[in-house]
C-alpha cells in the first residue's frame, strides 16, 4: 500500500537531521518551537521551486533537494547570519516513495553539513512544487543588509561568476564541475558571517549580478560601476572561451556567490578574516559611486550593453 502525507514524512523527514539545543520542539506537533541565545536576533527567508519555472520536469530529485535548501541558506548568507532551523513544504501530484527518498538524501545531507536542522513543515497534493523557510541567528544589530552600501565602496564576490549560467548554456556538453555550480551550488554561510562586522552592504547573487546589484544601489541611494574584465572566473568557464562571457558573468544568476560593498581600507582586513576561515579571498570588481544605477564597464570605462541584467519572475 502506498504510504500517505503522514507515511511519506515519517519515513523520508522524520530524523532526516540532528538536532539542537535551540529546538524545543521539532517535527510531529502543531509547529515547532526554538529558542535563541540571548543578544540575538531572528532571520528568516523563504523561497519557493516551482516544476517548470525553477527546475526542469523529470529533475534529479537529489540535486533538487540540495538546490532547494541551499539557495534559501544563501539568504541567510548574505544577511551574515548562522543557520537555526529550516522547515520544508512539498506540493506533489501524487505520494511518490522513490521521489521522496532521493529529495530527503539531497537536503538533509546539505541541511547536516551547514548544521541547520529540519523542524517541521507540509505535504500536499498539487502540481510539483518546493518551498523552504529557512531561520537564521545574528547578533543583535549585526545582520548585513542591503542599505549600507556608501560613495567610495568597493565592490566585491566572493567567488567566480557564470558557471551555472554556462552549464544551463551547454546543456548535456556542460562539464561536470559546471554542471554541479548549477543543480548543487554551496550557499556561502562561512563568508557571509566572517564579513558581518566588515562589509557594509551584501546581498547573494541569485538572479544576476548587476540585477541584485542594483538592489544594494536602490536600498543605499547610490550607483556603481562594474569592470567586466575583473569579474572572475573559475577555470573551467575559462576553459569554454566563449564570446557570451560577459553576458552570463554579469546577468546569468544561479552563482549563489556573495556580492558586498566595503570601505576600501577594510579590504585587507576582509582578506584576513576570510583567509583565517579557510575561505578563497575576495574579488573586488567595482566600486560604489553617487548615483542610483550599477552600470558594467570594459576596461576603459565605456559601458557595457547587456540585453538583460538579470532574471525576473514577471
């Protein structure tokens, strides 16, 4: 007999992950209950993954499962924030055991290793969908936002661009290193908290650089300007030399990398706190100027067109 919605979360979600002082009360009630150490203060984020808009039908649901935790622990990242607890919603056509079995492995092996624990959530028939609400910890005051970005910044990410645009490009040609920055890209928590009390602005690159750029521009009240030729590369992307190089570093999203604006004399000290982490340094690629619109430029400060600067549900 196949199971139903209470089956599939006793035997898939029930224990998926280990937890933590802070939880209270997990899976199996009404809702969950968390504590959180005093002097801090609550962060919480939300995304869904819809069959057809987000991911392809037929998707490896392992992949599915990392990619759909991650990119909500993203969030968490770019506000500098350590994670709390997740709880997970699934919307399936119908009680799919094979499908469940493969989506718990891929999210609870992510969920165990960033050490954010699974505390309760939803099941429901309906067209395939995913949605996770992740919560996270700062300091009180301490959370990095998009509104303190100032004139004289420099900009910078925390890792290379365009990988996961590429490998959506390629297709089934797409190496495989380019095709794990794509369906299992890792969420930057460990950089986004050693950079709470250094970078002024951040935001994680979801939708494209100079799209979620120019979400730090507006919520600042000021502009920037973006060297394409300082964007960085992994070497795999270097490797396909292809001309659309520009267009899917700076509008291709799915990087999953941190964008931030710092003064400039705490670069150095950035680089410290991210090489004491074990971290890849930062890559400054612009900086912050009066204004209200990031713009790309080539090395000679000409703009650089872009057919889009980034993705848009609507």
């Amino acid at each position: 007999m196949a199971l139903d919605e209470f089956g599939l979360i006793q035997r898939y979600f029930t224990g998926l992950t280990m937890g933590t002082p802070d939880v209270v009360l997990g899976i199996g009630d009404d809702a969950a209950v968390l504590g959180l150490p005093a002097g801090h203060e609550l962060v919480w984020s939300i995304d869904t993954l819809v069959e057809g808009v987000h991911f392809a039908p037929g998707a490896d649901p392992e992949a599915l499962g990392h990619k759909a935790l991650a990119v909500n622990l993203s969030d968490l990242a770019a506000m500098g924030a350590d994670p709390h607890g997740v709880v997970l919603a699934l919307t399936l056509p119908q009680p799919d055991e094979a499908w469940c079995e493969g989506f718990a492995k891929g999210f609870g092996a992510l969920a165990v290793a960033c050490g954010i624990p699974l505390v309760g959530g939803d099941m429901t028939r309906g067209p395939l969908a995913v949605c996770v609400s992740v919560l996270g910890r700062v300091p009180t005051g301490g959370a990095l936002r998009r509104d303190g970005a100032r004139v004289g910044d420099r900009v910078a990410v925390t890792g290379p661009l365009g990988d996961a645009a590429l490998a959506l490009q390629l297709g089934d040609a797409a190496p495989l290193v380019l095709r794990t920055a794509l369906d299992r890209p890792t969420p930057h928590l460990a950089a986004g908290c050693a950079l709470r009390e250094i970078a002024h602005a951040a935001i994680d690159v979801s939708d494209g650089l100079m799209a979620d750029l120019q979400h730090i521009c507006t919520a600042s009240g000021v502009g920037a300007t973006i060297r394409v030729d300082c964007l960085p590369q992994s070497p795999a992307f270097a490797a396909q030399k292809i001309a659309t190089a520009a267009a899917l570093q700076a509008a291709g999203g799915d990087d999953y990398v941190l964008c931030v604006s710092l003064a400039p004399e705490r670069v150095a000290d950035a680089q410290a706190a991210l090489r004491a982490a074990g971290l890849p340094p930062l890559q400054v690629i612009g900086h912050i100027i009066k204004g209200d619109t990031a713009t790309l430029v080539d090395a000679a400060g000409t703009p650089v067109a872009l057919a889009s600067s980034g993705y848009r549900h609507y």
